[in-house]
C-alpha cells in the first residue's frame, strides 16, 4: 500500500535536480524561528538564521 492510497489527498512535491538558490519572506513568528532552528540543526552544511524572533 503506498503512502498516496492511505492518504490520497497528498500532494506528491515536486524534487529539485540541483542545488536551490531562493530567498523567502515570512512574517515574524517564534513559531517559525523554532522550525528553523530545527531545521539548520538536521542540514548537513552549515547555515545561517537571521534576525531570529526573541520570546
């Protein structure tokens, strides 16, 4: 059984070929500044988070 028939509203992401080069804009949010802090912890390389949001 693949993931798409238990959960058929999935929506299968598109894969990137190569390195992506982008900058995005969020509004501010703990919340946010949480995620990317988890997620430059699991990045292989190393990263940058600026202007993260204080509590």
């Amino acid at each position: 059984m693949t993931e798409s028939s238990v959960h058929p509203d999935l929506w299968p992401a598109p894969h990137a070929s190569g390195a992506v080069d982008a900058t995005v804009t969020v509004p501010g949010s703990k919340s946010v500044t949480n995620r990317a802090l988890v997620l430059a912890s699991l990045a292989a390389e190393p990263g940058w988070l600026r202007r993260p949001l204080r509590s």
